[in-house]
C-alpha cells in the first residue's frame, strides 16, 4: 500500500516523509492545546457566557488541529488543492444541512460585536420580557419576571424588536389615570404632584411630566410620568397606582367607570 501510494519514491525517503508528518501532527496537537488553554484564560476575563468561551476555545483547538493534518497531508504527498476541495465540499455538505442552525450562529456573532443587550439587562424581544440569564451559540436565554426560563432561537431575535430596558439606566414610568370632568383640575394636578414628590425614587432630572393625554367618554384621562432608576421601575408602576387612588379617595375627587344605558323593549304578547 505505501507503495501504490508513495510511487517509486525511496524506502528511506517515505520514512523520512512519514517521520515528519508524524512530527507535524505531534507539535501541531501541542500548538492546539497550548492556544486553546490560553484563548480559555483571556475568555474568561471578557463578559462572554461560559458556553461561548467554550465555543471558541474549541475552534481554537481544532483549527489549528486542522491545519496540522493539511500540513501533514501535503508532507506526505497528498495535493494540497485536492485536499481543499474535500474539506470545501464537507463544508457545503455541512452549512446546507445546518442552514437554520447557521443563522442562529451568524446572529450570535452579530450580537456579540454590537452587543444589543448583555447578560443580565432586562430586555423584550420575540414576544418575551425577562432578564437574559444567557447569550448561547444558537440561543439566548431568557428568564421572564414569572419566573419561568425561555430559551430563544438567536435568528428570532434578530429579526424581532429588541427593546432593552436597562442600558439607559433610567426609565419613564408611565402610568394613566382617568379623572371625572367635574374635578377641579388644578387641584388633581397637585395631588399628582404631592404623589410624586413624597416619593424618593422619582429622579429630579430628566423632570416628571403631568398632562392630559385626551378627552374620553367619561372623563380626562391624565398621564404621569415620572423618570426613575431600572431597579426601581416595575415597582414605581404599582405603587403608583395605589398611592394616586389614595390621595384622590381623600381629596375627594372620582375616577369615572365606564357607563351604559340599556333599553328594555317590552312587548304585549296576546
């Protein structure tokens, strides 16, 4: 067999040839592991998840692994375009079978270098609000405020709306309250004011906003919006609520209900 495949070379010479493929292989494996110890030390530092450090330790190890074995082969006779074509063709063979899987791949990447959102920032996208718990080769892992853990295809999400919660810091609580035509408006201005300022959590800048957001069937509905930190921001909403409820049962002013009149038709049945 070495000779159907070495030709008529030298006995000494096809040693000499499988000597150094063998060399190339052995300080090859030793490069790989060498590199993919260290690409594992400087990973670890950055804010990449664990699966994805270990991702790249892994093409760390084996690309170089790889290039060991084309050396090795073109060392021993093998044409190095022949073996590119092969590895060309298992490539393609690949990339069609795991077309889906790919572009979860090529969208990690994608978030990776531009970073949307991060570990750990409450984000809402492809149909989901949560904190990201983790940022996977194919998906990313959302753990919902339900506590329920969503895991999402990462082509998803890219092709959806990502609304990130936290990278500004600070958010606009944004909460509405339907006020009786017959209040007094600047009196229900104040108590909304009053509200606001008795509570510590509302930032002085950017300042909170009280308005009238429309004219209903019922009533004014008055929108108060008042800025805050991400931590304090789910909580802001509810407690909100309670409190403008609480001032308004003592000013005395109503929140309308909505209001139907029925009509009975009565008939005579003889």
């Amino acid at each position: 067999m070495l000779t159907d495949f070495f030709g008529e070379l030298p006995f000494l010479t096809i040693l000499l040839r499988l000597a150094t493929a063998a060399l190339v292989l052995l300080i090859g494996r030793r490069i790989a592991r060498f590199s993919r110890n260290w690409a594992n030390a400087a990973l670890v530092k950055t804010e990449l998840t664990p699966s994805l450090v270990l991702l790249f330790t892994r093409i760390t190890y084996y690309g170089i692994l790889l290039l060991a074995v084309i050396l090795a082969l073109t060392i021993l006779g093998v044409p190095l375009t022949s073996t590119l074509a092969v590895i060309g063709i298992i490539v393609i063979l690949v990339g069609i079978a795991l077309r889906e899987s790919l572009a979860n791949f090529a969208a990690t990447v994608i978030f990776l270098l531009f970073q949307p959102y991060k570990v750990g920032e409450t984000v809402e996208t492809a149909g989901v609000l949560g904190i990201v718990k983790e940022i996977q080769l194919f998906h990313t892992v959302i753990q919902t405020f339900d506590n329920k853990m969503v895991t999402a295809p990462n082509s998803k999400v890219q092709d959806s709306n990502i609304i990130n919660y936290s990278r500004a810091g600070i958010l606009r609580a944004d909460v509405e309250v339907l006020v009786s035509y017959n209040a007094d408006l600047r009196q229900v201005k104040q108590r909304l004011t009053d509200v606001l300022t008795a509570d510590n959590r509302v930032l002085s800048e950017p300042p909170a906003v009280i308005a009238i957001l429309s004219f209903e069937d019922n009533g004014m509905r008055m929108g108060v919006r008042p800025f805050v930190k991400v931590a304090d921001y789910w909580a802001m909403q509810f407690d909100l609520r309670e409190r403008i409820k609480e001032q308004f049962d003592t000013a005395g002013i109503t929140i309308p209900v909505p209001q139907r009149d029925v009509h009975l038709e009565m008939r005579n049945e003889k």
